[in-house]
C-alpha cells in the first residue's frame, strides 16, 4: 500500500478500538493510517469555485458550487491551530517569504520563495510547502501547507475569478470586488460512524 495512494472504502467495522476499512477482497486498513475524504454541504453564501478544507482528516476539496473537481492531502495548523469558519481569499502572492510566528524576534523560521500563496483569514494562507512532505498529517503554524504542485493547482483554479483582482507589485494580487472573490471553508468533520459503508 503506497503512501499517498487513494483507496475507496467498501465497508467499516470497529475492532480494537479502532475503525477499519475495507479497501480491497481481504485487505484492511486501520484508522490511523487513513484520511477519509468528507464532502461538506456548500454554504448558502458560496457559489463558483470555492475549496473546504477539513482540519479533522486533514484534507481538502474543490469545488465549483456542489460539484467536487479536485482532492489532496494538507497540512494545518499544529503549533498554531488553523482557525475554523467560512473565509474568502483577500489577497494572492506568486512568491514570498513566510516567517514567524508574528512577534517573535528573531523569527522561529524563515522560509524563503514560498510559492502560490493565497491569503484568506489575517496571515493565514494556502501556499506550498517545499520543505516537508509531510501532507495528510498536522505540521504547520497555521497556515494550509500543500504540495507545491497542488498549491499551483488551487492557485490556476481561482484564476477563474481573475477579472476581480488588480496588481500590486509584480507577483502580488488584491480583490476588487469582495463578493466576488473565492471562498474557502475551514472545518472539522465528526468522526466516520461506524455504520456507513460505501
């Protein structure tokens, strides 16, 4: 079974205290080693291209209104917790340096030319992260840390609301228009009952 691989689940059971899906004739897979992929109902606020991103399972989904086009593993917050809510995207960088946490001088890091940075509640932000690979699994300050291939592909996604941001410099963008810039959920799921199966 390869890491990152995706599987689909035909059947859960509980034993030793702990869930197991069937993903394969006879093949099982414990819990701990599972992101289980979780399709939350669209906010009524939110239309077009949008993305939510579930702290629990440590995934997120694309979507364009209620259709999914796109899944990945993250990496949020561990030392500082991702917050939760519905957010819209304010502001995208090509490129910058991340660094922090806020206050702290010297900063604990530095992490020059992160790339596809897009900012969506303060100073957290999706962007990709170079410097681990250690997606599925909680790791970073509070930022949504993806790979930096999916960090490029949320990046061309939003591109469909390109006519609503104006430059600022040569690689950093604003919204014009709030109400039209994308959205991005931050939830927990419920942990999978025991009774669903696939």
């Amino acid at each position: 079974i390869g890491h990152y691989a995706m599987y689909y689940a035909y059947a859960v059971v509980e034993a030793d205290n702990a869930l197991w899906y069937l993903i394969g004739p006879g093949q099982w897979m414990k819990d701990e080693f599972v992101s289980v992929l979780q399709i939350p109902e669209r906010p009524k606020e939110v239309s077009g291209p949008w993305v939510a991103i579930d702290v629990t399972q440590q995934t997120l989904v694309a979507f364009v209104d209620d259709t999914p086009v796109y899944a990945t593993l993250v990496s949020t917050g561990y030392w500082i917790l991702t917050e939760t809510g519905l957010f819209q995207v304010y502001a995208r960088t090509l490129s910058t340096t991340m660094s922090g946490p806020p206050g702290a001088n010297p900063p604990e890091y530095v992490l020059p030319a992160t790339p596809w940075v897009q900012f969506f509640n303060h100073d957290e932000a999706l962007h990709g992260a170079y410097y681990h690979n250690y997606f599925g699994m909680k790791r970073s300050h509070g930022c949504v840390n993806l790979s930096p291939g999916d960090a490029e592909w949320v990046w061309n996604f939003f591109e469909q609301t390109a006519d609503e941001w104006h430059p600022s410099g040569s690689d950093t963008f604003f919204v014009d228009n709030p109400d039209k810039a994308p959205w991005v959920l931050v939830y927990e799921s419920p942990d999978v009952p025991v009774s669903v199966t696939w």
